[in-house]
C-alpha cells in the first residue's frame, strides 16, 4: 500500500459543507466510501470501527473517503433521521467518482451508516458493492436489500444488541449476492474483536477486486 497522507476535504450536499477526511494511494485498484454510525448517539468519522474499515480497504489498495454527516461535527445542517443524509452518501459518491473514474466503487458504513449508505447505494448503477457492518436489524427495515443486486458484504457480532443475529440472517438469506461473517462473541462495537472485523474486511475487497 503507497498510502499518501489523511487529507481533509470538503462536500457539498443538500445541507451545505460537509467535512471528511481521504486518504489517496499511489495507484488504487478501486475506491471506497464509509459511513459512521448514528450521530445523536456521538457517531462521527472518527468512530474505531469506521476507522478500521477504512484501514482495511486501504490495505486492500482502495482509496477512502469516510466523512460527517449533516450537523455532525464541522459538518453544516443538521440530523435528519437518515432521510436527507442520503444527499450526504450521494455528495460522497459523486466526489469518489470524479476522483477515481473507472475504478471499483465500494460503499458502505457501520449501524445507522450501513442503512444510509447501501440505501442510496442500491439505487445506483455506478456502485459496484456494498458492505453493511454491525447492520441494526432491530431498529431499521433492511427488506430493500432483497433488490439489491450488487455484491454485499455483512459483518455482525453474536451480542450485537442492535441486530439480533437471526434477523441479520433472515435478511441475508434473502439476498442472492450477500455474504455473511458473523463474529462469535463480538458486540455492536466489536470491542475486543476490530482485528477479526478488519481482516474479513480486507480479504473480501482483495476477493472482489481480482474479478
């Protein structure tokens, strides 16, 4: 990985500025944008799973781009329970795209960012895959994902108390395309657990990238 510095950048979505942070490579096989979790519950970019996501994909030789959601931190706006943040996850789609024409697409996020993210990801034809991590099935309807056609990753803890583990299956089951890791022992933050989250997430970039 000829990873260059962390830089901070800004998008502009619906809600005006939006901060973030990019990390460029050398010469990147595909590009990545990840989603934090819910704000009202402290979720910034900063989040350690977030973190580590991004350090995985980064690994796998994908640029990143994690960024705040509206009224997150610097970011303008303010929380719209997972509807105008869309515009957010589009915003950030739109500044990879232009940055890395031609390149593999993931995108993606951790809880509240997973259901924003692969719901506005779904709908478009120019992301090539998805990942949902720690994907809570007990507060959201996941049941879009059944039409979603595109390469799915889902990675959960046993003792997630966000997503009980049958329902994450359940809707997985559903889903032609999707892959499922589930992390025995691993809570909704996969404390103890981030080594085992970012190796999953690393060998399935490194997997979808050779094809």
């Amino acid at each position: 990985m000829n990873a260059k510095p962390l830089r901070h950048v800004d998008l502009y979505s619906s809600a005006g500025r939006l901060e973030a942070l990019y990390r460029e490579l050398q010469d990147p096989a595909g590009a990545a944008v990840i989603c934090h979790p819910h704000p009202l519950g402290g979720g910034t970019l900063h989040n350690k799973v977030v973190f580590r996501t991004a350090r995985a994909l980064e690994h796998a030789n994908v640029a990143t781009l994690r960024f705040n959601f509206r009224g997150t931190g610097a970011s303008g706006g303010k929380h719209d329970e997972g509807e105008g943040e869309l515009d957010d996850v589009n915003a950030a789609i739109d500044w990879m795209k232009r940055k890395h024409p031609g390149k593999k697409l993931f995108v993606g996020g951790f809880s509240f960012g997973a259901w924003v993210s692969t719901r506005a990801a779904c709908e478009r034809t120019d992301v090539d895959a998805v990942f949902l991590i720690g994907t809570p099935v007990n507060k959201y309807d996941f049941g879009y994902l059944r039409h979603c056609e595109k390469p799915m990753l889902l990675v959960h803890g046993t003792q997630d108390d966000h997503g009980d583990v049958n329902k994450l299956e359940k809707v997985a089951q559903a889903v032609r395309t999707a892959e499922t890791v589930i992390i025995t022992g691993a809570d909704h933050f996969f404390t103890k657990q981030l080594e085992g989250l970012e190796e999953t997430i690393r060998a399935w970039a490194e997997e979808l990238l050779k094809t």
